[in-house]
C-alpha cells in the first residue's frame, strides 16, 4: 500500500508540475495586455483562465482536502475588470500549485480514499477529485492554446 501511495503522489506531483509549467510557457510570450485581451466575441482571456485555474485548485484541494480556508468567488474568476499584473496572477497560480503539491504530497494511502464532498463536484473520494481537477487544468490549457495562436496572429 506504501508503494502505491508514493506511486500516486509522485505521478500526480509530476503532472501537475508538468502542467504548470505549460501554463507559464504560454503566458510568457503573452504582454499584460494579451493576457487579457478577448480575441473572440465568446470565452474567456488568457488571465481570466488562470484565474479560474487558480480559484479552482484552492476550493477544490485547498479548502477541501488541505483545509486551507479559501473562499472562492468563482463569477469573479470570470468577471475580474481590475486586471492584475500578469506576473501577479502567474504567482497566485504558482502558489496554487504548491498547495496542490504539498496536498498530493501529505496524504497517506488510506487518505486517497476518504469521502468527498464539496459543491459542484460529484468525485467520491480524494483520489478522484485531485485527479479531475489535473483534468481540468489540461482542459483549459487546450483553450490557452487557442487563444496564444490568435493573439500571436494578431499581432
């Protein structure tokens, strides 16, 4: 059971490190101002996804498996009009990821398994919860994706 419990940690740890990191590849290239540029009448910017990439793992690991309290006001992920810096939103999401890894990293064979339950998600146990949010954050990615090639094409 040990074995399996470093096992899950250690691929877990690495895809999200993994996904991080594509997130900030991405950003990169991207001005403040492409960071929040729409460049479809629909969906989201580039900020506005981190945003959301960020409020997700802190409710969804942070506040429901690490406890760590947050509050999540996921219409402002969306909606926020007071468009941080890119660098400040990218170490919001980074710190986001720490917590994430430190939770995937402090659970114990017998934890992976305990119930959960937490609004908007119907995962029945932690295993399922940390591995939809990866799944997620991959979704989104896609999305990042797309919106670098038009901004790029842009100009």
């Amino acid at each position: 059971m040990a074995d399996l419990k470093v096992t899950i940690a250690s691929d877990l740890t690495a895809r999200y490190k993994k996904l991080a990191g594509v997130v900030r590849e991405l950003a990169a290239p991207l001005s403040d101002e492409q960071f929040w540029a729409k460049p479809f009448p629909f969906g989201n910017s580039f900020g506005h996804l981190v945003l959301h990439l960020t409020g997700n793992l802190n409710y969804f690991i942070g506040a429901q498996i690490a406890g760590t309290g947050y509050v999540r006001d996921r219409p402002l992920e969306f909606s926020e009009a007071a468009r941080p810096s890119k660098t400040e939103v990218l170490k919001k999401f980074d710190e986001a990821i720490e917590m994430v890894l430190g939770a995937i990293n402090s659970q114990t064979a017998e934890d992976w398994s305990k119930e959960y339950a937490a609004v908007g998600v119907d995962s029945r146990d932690r295993f399922a919860v940390v591995l939809l949010c990866a799944t997620h954050l991959h979704h989104h990615i896609g999305q990042m994706i797309y919106l670098g090639f038009e901004l790029k094409r842009r100009g």
